[in-house]
C-alpha cells in the first residue's frame, strides 16, 4: 500500500485538477465504486465525484483546497484537515476528511466533516 501522505496528495491533486483533468485525476485517487459523504454530498464513483468536484469548483472559482496540517493514519484509514484558498489568500472553508484505502493505495471511502463555512 502505498503512504497516508502518498493518497492525501492524489486526493487534493484531484478536487484541484482543471477541467481535462479531473477524470484522469479522480480515477487516480479514487476506486471505481468509491463513495464521498459530507453534509452536502453524497455520492458514488467516478462519474459522480467528478460531478461532485466539478461542481465545488464552479461554485467557488479560482479556490484551492490545501492540506491543513499534518496526514495522520493507521491501518486502511487516513485523515487529514483541509481548507478551501481563495485567490485573496483567504480560507472562508475549512473541514477535515477521513478516507478508507484499497490495496493500491486509491480512496474507497471518505467522510468529510465541515469546521468552517461562510454565512449564506
């Protein structure tokens, strides 16, 4: 299996990846049939994570996610905290995840939990 470090790092790759690299970038970070729930999602493979991470991304144009801290795991399972970047510097999201691993390293599952959102 690859490292904690090693599937943070493809997970992040994949909710920055530009539009002609998503899929390639989803496919790399995550299983076939892997799941992601947060409080506003709730999805299932590829198809739908790209969905997914597209959609984040058109409703917030220009941001970054970044790692917040350090990778932490034990067994099959990771966790990392996360904020969203904007373009001014500024981080109005924040949220931490934790992510069970398939043998090769790829995400099968992730539950994410939001710190930090703007008012509506």
């Amino acid at each position: 299996m690859t490292t904690y470090d090693d599937a943070a790092q493809r997970y992040f790759a994949a909710w920055n990846a530009g539009p002609g690299e998503l899929e390639k970038a989803v496919a790399a970070a995550f299983t076939e049939d892997a799941t992601y729930t947060d409080p506003l999602a709730d999805v299932r493979g590829h198809e739908q994570l790209t969905a997914a991470i597209a959609g984040a991304q058109e409703q917030f144009p220009g941001f970054v996610f970044r790692l917040l801290g350090a990778v932490d795991g034990h067994h099959a399972l990771v966790r990392f905290g996360w904020e969203l970047v904007a373009p001014d510097g500024s981080a109005p999201v924040a949220g931490f995840d934790v992510a069970a691993l398939a043998e090769d390293g790829r995400i099968t599952s992730v539950s994410g939990f939001l710190d930090r959102v703007p008012a509506v």
